[in-house]
C-alpha cells in the first residue's frame, strides 16, 4: 500500500499485521479521492476507524490541513505514527487512541466542524448508523460536511434519513462500497 498523490507521493505505508484491518486497496483509494478531490484543499479531515491511516495520510498528502485520527488497536496505532513520519506529514496530524464513540464526545468539547469525516469500521455491525446518530447531535458538522462510510457492498443504508442524513452518491466496488452523505437541515 502506498501514497498515491501528492506531497506524499509513491510513499510505502506500513499496515498492521493480522485480519483486524481491511487496508483499503489503492485503486479504490483513487476512486474515494477522486470524488473528493475538489474539497480537500485546506480542509479539516476526520480519519474514524483509521487502520493504518492510509485515508486521512492520503488526504494530508494531497493538501488537506489538518487531520484527526481516531483508533483504538495498539499496532494499528504503531502504523500511524509510522506512516505520518515517513510521509513527513507528523505536523498536521492528531492521533486519538480512543474507541470512535469516546473520540467523538471528545472532539465534540472542541466544538470545531470537520470538512470531511471518513469511517471504515468494522463490517456489518451497525457502526454507521450509531456515528451518524452521534455526529447529528454535534458540532462537528457543518451544512457542507461531507461523511464517507466504507461498508460491504449489502449493507443497507434506508435509515439515513431517520437519523437526519441524505445519501448523496454511492460508489459500488465487489465487495465493498462507499457512501457519501450529509446531514440534512443543519444549519
């Protein structure tokens, strides 16, 4: 796995070790990030279930201005603080080992919004509808923030609306997909 553009560019990125991280392959990594290309620049991107950190790494590299990182494994850990020194990208970031429920009260305290907020938990465990529950409640979102889930490709999506969230696009991979929403009526 590597840095794909960018500062960051052809960086190789450590990963943990194990079944408990699915890194996300790079051509799918080019897809995410060429829907998001146009907002990145300057933005605040909040990386939750981060792995190795290869999203919010990518985001960096690509000219975010800050991003946060929220997971709880210990080598999962290892590997972000690697891979922000390799990348050189150490100055930007924020490492919170916390489990994501924790981080968001947490960040809720600093009551700054986030551009973009991506999540890669676990599949099938009903994640994404809890956080998206907890983020319509906080400060951490703005009108225009945009929410990225990755799931498996099955994973129903028709309580967005109940929690206050509109799908706005969807990108479908094999096994997987990526669900781009916002929170509807925030102001």
């Amino acid at each position: 796995m590597r840095v794909i553009a960018g500062s960051a560019r052809r960086t190789l990125l450590d990963t943990p070790e194990g079944l408990g991280t699915r890194p996300t392959t790079d051509r799918t990594k080019e897809t995410l990030f060429n829907i998001l290309n146009y907002g990145l620049a300057d933005c605040r991107f909040l990386d939750l279930f981060a792995g190795s950190g290869a999203i919010g790494i990518e985001a960096l590299s690509r000219g975010a201005a800050e991003a946060v990182f929220v997971e709880q494994e210990k080598a999962a850990l290892g590997c972000i603080e690697s891979n922000l020194k390799k990348t050189h990208l150490t100055d930007k970031a924020r490492v919170l080992a916390m489990e994501v429920s924790d981080a968001l009260q947490y960040l809720k305290a600093d009551g700054r919004p986030f551009d973009i907020i991506f999540m890669d938990p676990p599949y099938r465990m009903g994640w994404p509808e809890k956080i998206l529950r907890q983020l319509a409640e906080s400060p951490l979102c703005m009108p225009d923030t945009w929410i990225v889930i990755e799931e498996a490709l099955e994973t129903d999506f028709s309580f967005a609306e109940e929690v206050g969230c509109k799908v706005q696009r969807e990108k479908k991979y094999k096994t997987s997909k990526h669900v781009f929403l916002e929170l509807a009526g925030k102001e």
